[in-house]
C-alpha cells in the first residue's frame, strides 16, 4: 500500500480495508462498526450514501459521464461556484486537490512571466513532485523555484519575498495552518495584510489553497470574512461529498492566462461528479451545513476537551471547531496520540493520529454522544496504561 | 473553455457540450446524434452505458466510493492485472494518465537515484509541466532533467542516452507512435530492442505509456507480443470504461523503490472505478473484445480507404485498426482534415480532426456502415468543394 491509505501510518488495529459508510459511520471489511472523523480525509462533508448527492449523481450517470466534452453541468457549477464567491469571476475545473494546486500555479507563472512561488514550509498542497511531503524520487529541480516562509511569521515571509525577488509569480498558503501533527492556527489578520500588499506591489498571484477546509469554514471560501482577498483559490474534497473533482476559481484578471495555459485530463471534464457538486453545494446552502458542522465540532470539542481533563491529560485541541486537532502535550514522538486513536478505534471512533479530524452534516447529536462515550473509555485506557 | 475538450481545437461545427451516449453513439445538447469515433478520448472501450460495467459500478456504490482507506477491490483489481501482464508483479493506481506517467518517473528516480527521463519528442504523456504540450506558465526546470529522441530513430536516441550521460533514470514510450496530426508508426523491433539493451547496461528504468492503447491492441499490454518487456507499464483510459483511474505496474525488482515515494490524490482509492475496471477487464476477456475492436477497425478502415480513392483524395490510413488515423497528403496545415472532419460531423460522425480515432466493442457492423454512409457524404461533399 502506498501514499496517505497505507495503514503502515497508523496504530496497528487500523483496518488497511473498508467494506461500507452509510452517514457519519464506517465499517471495516471484518465487520468492524466505527463512527468516522477522517470522512475520506475530508469530502463526506454530507456524510456518507447522502441521498440527495447520489440522486443527482444517479440521473447525471443515466445519461453521461466521461465524453468528448463537457456536459452543461460544467457551466451551471462555474455559475454556481463564482457566484457564491466573491473574489471569483471564473471557474476551471480539474480531478484531485494536486491537480488544481499545479494548475494554480501554472497560471500564475502564466499570467506573470515569472517562476518562483512562495510556500509555507510545511503545509501540504497536494502529492507532485513540487510538493510533495516526500524525498524519494524527487529531484532539485522539481523545487528548484519553490522558497519557503512558516505561517504567520512575516520576517519568514519578507526573507522569501527578497529570495525569490523580481521572478516571483506567486504565493499560495492555506486558510488556516492545518499542518500534519501540529496545534492548528488561524490566519493571523496582520500577516494575511502584509502577503496581500506584497503581492500587489511586486504583481504576483496570491493563491489560497481551500481545497481542505472550502466549504467547512463558510460557503464563499475560508477568507470570506477576512479583509483579504487571492487572486485564485483551490477546491476540491467537500464541494462534491466524494464524486473526484476539483476546481480553481478566479479573478477576472487572470482569466486570459488561464486561457493560455495547457492543463487537462481525461476524467477532468466527466459529468457525475460535476452534478454531485452541484448538489453538494446546493444543500449545504439548503440545510446551511456550515452551522451544522460547526455544532457537531462544538459538541465533540467540548466533550473530549472535558474528558482529557477529567482523565488527567494536557491536551491542546486547536482549530476550527469543524476540523479540529487533538495534540498531547509533552508528546513529541506522537506516542500518546497513537495510543489515543488505537483506544479509539477499539471503541469505536475512527480518529487520525496526527491529522486533523472533519466533522458532517450527518454527525447529529447523538452520533457525537455516542462517539464520546467511545473516547472517555479511550481516554480511561490510556489512563490506566500512563 | 480549457484542455483537449476545447471546441475551438475543433471545426466550428462541433458542439462544446454533449448531452448522453449509448453505446457507440452520442448526441449533443442540441439533439444531434452522432456515431463517436473518439469515445472520451479513448476510455469507452465497451461503448457508453455498458450494462456490464455500470451493474458492477453501482453494487459498489451502494456499499462505498471514497473512504479514508481502499476496498478490497484494490486487491481484486491489482491482482486481476498482474496476472494478465507478464511483465508486472505489482500495481499501484492512481486517478488520471498524467498522475500515473509521473509517478512512473518518480519511482524511475527512486529506483536509481538519478534524474534525467529520455522522452519521444512529440509524444503525448499527459499535461504535467514536464509533458504538456503547451508552453505557457512551465518553466525551464519544469523540464531541466527531460532530455528528447525521436521515435523509431535511433541517432537521436543514442544521442539522447550519450546527453544524460550517468544521470539517466529512465526512458518513457508509447507502444506505437500515435503524434498529433502525423502518421501513426508501430515500433522498429530494432530500435525496441536496442532502447531495452541501453536501458539494461546504463541501470536506467523502461517505462512504456499504455494509457492511450491499453486492452485494445492486446490484453497484457501493447507490447505483449514483442520480444522487447518495459520495467513499468502505465494505464488509464479504456481499463474502466469512463470510470477515472490509472495503474502503474512494474517488475519485482521496482516494488522497493514504488514503496518509498509519496505519490497520493483523495480520489485515487476510490472503490467504484476498481469495480468498473474489474468489470470491464472481465468484460472484455470475456467478449474478446480486442478482436471485436480489430473487426470494428477492419471494416472501417476498408470503407474509408474505398471511399476516399473513389473520391479522388490521396490518404495515409495509419496504426493498429483499433486505433486509425486517416491524413490527407498535401495538406500540411490539415484544412483537408479539418474540412472532412466537418463535413462527417453534419452527416451524424464524429471524427477528430488531429488526433487518432478509437472503436469499441459496441461498434458493431451494422454501426460502422452507418457511419460510413455519412462519411461517403462526407467525402462527396469535399470533392464538390474542391
């Protein structure tokens, strides 16, 4: 097994197989029940088998899927899509996050003549060769324009604005630092000002990368409440509850450099996952699934937050409450983390060791009561071991 | 609009959006129906709504699609192509063709610890920015360890071997040449062989592109019946029948080096396309759908060598029949092919005008004389105008 599915990443009771979802729970191929805070590593934002998705997906499918060109499901997503979000004026539409990340840069190094692209240092932007999180097979000049600052930290940021000097053509930084095994952070408005104006003076592409967080945070991208602006964003995972597509929105401005550029693929255009889009979104609104993964979030943080310490535990748990992170203190090697979801997961609650958790409209109140209930017992085990 | 699916690539006739397809035929959102000689670009080897494929497809989707690890279908599927691949002992999947040459490449690098990939001049690998075949937005690293020959010629390869020197990792080729607009050409044994012997003495990984012809010259890849085997074979297209994924497959002595690198998507471990790619490989044995391809491709070819002679034009009718290519002579700047194409699409085909056609099992005699009626008109037309 390979790449982010390999159950070599986990605790050992993790399944490497599942067998079946049905809303926010999950069974292994042995059988095993588990309610479920990875959801794909974030798409099920509807929960699983949603039927409202699989009904449209369902009367897409009895038409067509993969063609020759796009169904007019293309053009009612971008309509869909740019009106919702504020910085947008277009839309292009790719497969995975990787797919439209790349894009994303394609088009600012188009639109700008330029190379370099700024990169926080350990945010994940997808699996090419530019970013991956991995070494093996990559070589210098995969990244050889590629400088890097840390979030937040703006003498990190001048220094790479000044490295990268007249050849830059872009940054591209997630909503919030969501990196792998460490607290969360939000954006911090002072930083997000400053990237902002830099990028306007030196004429370089601000790219924010949603495609973890689009449609968790609020509908019309992760900033939307920010005085701050990019110039593209990038989606995938939760705007169509599982179906493979991603998009990359953007401004009037850049729409002709899109234009010139050459990015495709086979499946990019297919019509399913275009209609589960549309009906992804179009119920988010209708149900205002912001407000409802926010409620589950609210409810799981402040159970296991009250459980950690009831059982004795400094823990951090970082994050919006839709995509929150539980980090043990004193834990440097993640070990407690470990032993945590493999309690867990013996419980019954399906929890990324050190990958932030979603939660979906389907985690009602009573799917989070009974997934605490696993996650005290957890947390009693863990007890009993320290 | 953006990619390969752009209708302005196309005569102005041709529509930018289809509505639905059913076996061999499709129509488009003004309700003109056509018989389709470009099937997505490759991928429906059965034809459009396979009852076999999309039963196989929805008994997965009721139990799942995209999880947070893969079904056992990974298994099935990965265990049903390496049996039927001599050269591949392990396979690992991915979404699109382009996601799957390039993690070739990557693993190529790991394998060796070199960087340089030998890559056909004008061969399409897909729309990363080391292969796309735009130039907007890449940059020269994009393609600094890229090094160029030309097919079937051996100077230019061995002047490609000598450029790469001791940083060679490996070499990338399709089955047969099938360029843009060109000729089709199989491959020079000659020239094959003295490709793998290269390989052999400079410790450099052969990667042979079957994405385009995969399952439709020979089930166990493109080059089964040549004396000649690759290290890797990549996949894509015609294995699932319009459902999105690719394959990498690789000798033993690669799986080490495959086991290192972190090449990943959200979507690549996805349950329902494995099942429609079992369905259709299955499918496809079962119906010996490569010989349906080649009877389909026979009598196509006959019609419109037949037709163009009695029309007066001189054509090359070129590549595998399951895959043709039909050029004008003395039209360099393809107005002839452009016209043809145009006149084809009003009298009910569709044809691209550049690049190779494909057939599927579901073009049955009775569909290819159907459509060789139109292109008769088609023909006539042209000979009036010129």
């Amino acid at each position: 097994m390979y790449g982010h599915q390999r159950a070599g990443l986990f605790p050992s009771n993790f399944p490497q197989f599942l067998a079946s979802g049905d809303g926010a729970l999950i069974r292994d191929v042995d059988g095993r029940e588990f309610v479920d805070f990875l959801l794909g590593y974030g798409p099920m934002v509807l929960g699983y088998q949603n039927r409202v998705v699989e009904e449209a997906a369902q009367r897409q499918r009895e038409l067509a899927d993969c063609q020759n060109a796009p169904s007019a499901r293309m053009v009612e997503l971008a309509e869909l899509m740019v009106d919702m979000v504020d910085h947008a004026q277009w839309a292009y539409f790719a497969k995975n996050g990787t797919d439209a990340t790349t894009t994303a840069l394609t088009i600012a190094r188009a639109a700008t003549g330029r190379a370099k692209i700024l990169v926080e240092r350990a945010s994940y932007h997808g699996a090419a060769p530019w970013c991956t999180p991995g070494t093996a097979g990559i070589s210098a000049a995969d990244r050889a324009n590629i400088r890097y600052f840390d979030y937040n930290d703006l003498p990190s940021l001048r220094a790479a604005f000044d490295e990268a000097d007249d050849d830059l053509a872009g940054v591209i930084i997630t909503p919030f630092k969501h990196n792998d095994g460490v607290d969360q952070e939000l954006i911090d408005p002072a930083f997000a000002r400053e990237l902002r104006a830099t990028c306007d003076r030196k004429g370089a592409v601000l790219i924010l990368d949603d495609v973890r967080c689009g449609m968790r945070l609020e509908m019309g991208s992760s900033w939307a409440n920010l005085d701050v602006q990019p110039d593209l964003s990038v989606w995938g995972k939760a705007i169509s509850n599982g179906y493979p597509v991603s998009a990359i929105l953007g401004r009037d401005s850049l729409r002709d450099a899109a234009a010139t550029i050459f990015s495709t693929g086979t499946f990019w255009f297919a019509a399913v996952p275009m209609a589960a889009a549309i009906a992804t979104i179009q119920e988010l609104r209708a149900i205002d699934g912001v407000r409802l993964q926010r409620r589950a979030g609210d409810r799981l943080r402040a159970g296991l937050v009250a459980q950690a310490q009831a059982h004795g535990f400094d823990v951090s748990y970082t994050g919006p409450s839709q995509m929150p992170y539980l980090r043990f203190h004193d834990d440097p090697e993640h070990q407690l983390s470990f032993a945590f979801s493999a309690a867990a997961l013996d419980n019954g609650v399906y929890l990324h060791p050190r990958h932030n958790w979603f939660v979906s409209t389907a985690h009602t109140d009573a799917v989070i009561d009974r997934a605490l209930e696993g996650t005290d017992r957890a947390f009693a085990t863990l007890a009993a071991k320290s």
